[in-house]
C-alpha cells in the first residue's frame, strides 16, 4: 500500500517537475546541439551554492523556517549542474569519436549479412552515418546491384 502510493505520487512529481526552468536547460544541455554547453553551465552551479550559502546565513539569523527547503532545492539544483558538465563532455566525446549519427545516408561500411543460398555474402546499407560516410552512394563500382557487396 505504501510503496504504492509513493511510486503514484513520483510519478506525478516527475510529470510536474519535468518542465521546471532548471530541468528544462538540461535537457536542453542533453541535446546534441547543447552538449558543447554542459561545462560553461558548471559555473551555474556556483550561483546555486551561493544563494544555498546565503539562505543559510539568513535561517541562522533567526530567519523563517520555509528557507530551510529553499536552500535544500538550490543545494539540488547546484548538485545537478555539477553532474551536467562531465556528462556532457563524456556524450560530446562519444558523438566526436565516429559513433553513429542520426543523420540520413548511406554507409560506407556496410553491414554483412549472412550468406545467402547463392553463396555470396550481401551487405544492407545502414541508415545512419556521418558526412565521411555518406561517399558510399558515389563509388557504384565497389557494390553490385542494390547494394549487394559480393566477396
């Protein structure tokens, strides 16, 4: 019954907290165009301990007791800004490195399927592939017909 109700009510809290300003640069930052930006977004995490600090300054002065959870949510937010920068150097890296693009075009290196009855081995051309890729499509001389390769 507990563990009900509290997977029922996380379940809301992400469909709220999904659109909150600092979820939303993140995800923004997730995206391939915004990965360059995870680092300089670190520094944003400076701000968030800052303001953390200083809502601490003022519940020790004998401020209100409701700045305890302000400063719990900017110490969260701070926390997650940190984790962004690696994570995002760490995804940049990997798009860098040759990995798959979601880019439309035919692959160079394609793909052997097993071999077929006549015996030779065909080759599917991938859907993916980044521009030093896509020069498959210019060089007919190196596939057979419909882009069988045959070895």
């Amino acid at each position: 019954m507990m563990l009900r109700t509290s997977v029922a009510l996380s379940a809301r809290g992400y469909g709220v907290l999904r659109y909150a300003p600092t979820n939303l640069l993140i995800n923004a930052i997730r995206t391939r165009r915004g990965m360059k930006c995870g680092v300089p977004a670190m520094l944003l995490a400076g701000v968030y301990f800052y303001a953390a600090a200083t809502c601490t300054t003022i519940i020790n002065d004998d401020g209100p007791g409701w700045l305890h959870l302000l400063a719990l949510l900017f110490a969260w937010n701070a926390l997650k800004f940190i984790w962004v920068g690696p994570v995002s150097l760490v995804l940049l890296v990997h798009h860098r490195c040759g990995r798959p693009h979601p880019h439309v075009g035919v692959c160079e290196v394609a793909t052997v399927a097993p071999i077929v009855s006549d015996g030779a081995r065909t080759a599917a051309p991938q859907e993916h592939g980044c521009r030093r890729r896509r020069v498959a499509a210019s060089r007919p001389w190196r596939y057979g017909k419909m882009g069988d390769v045959t070895v």
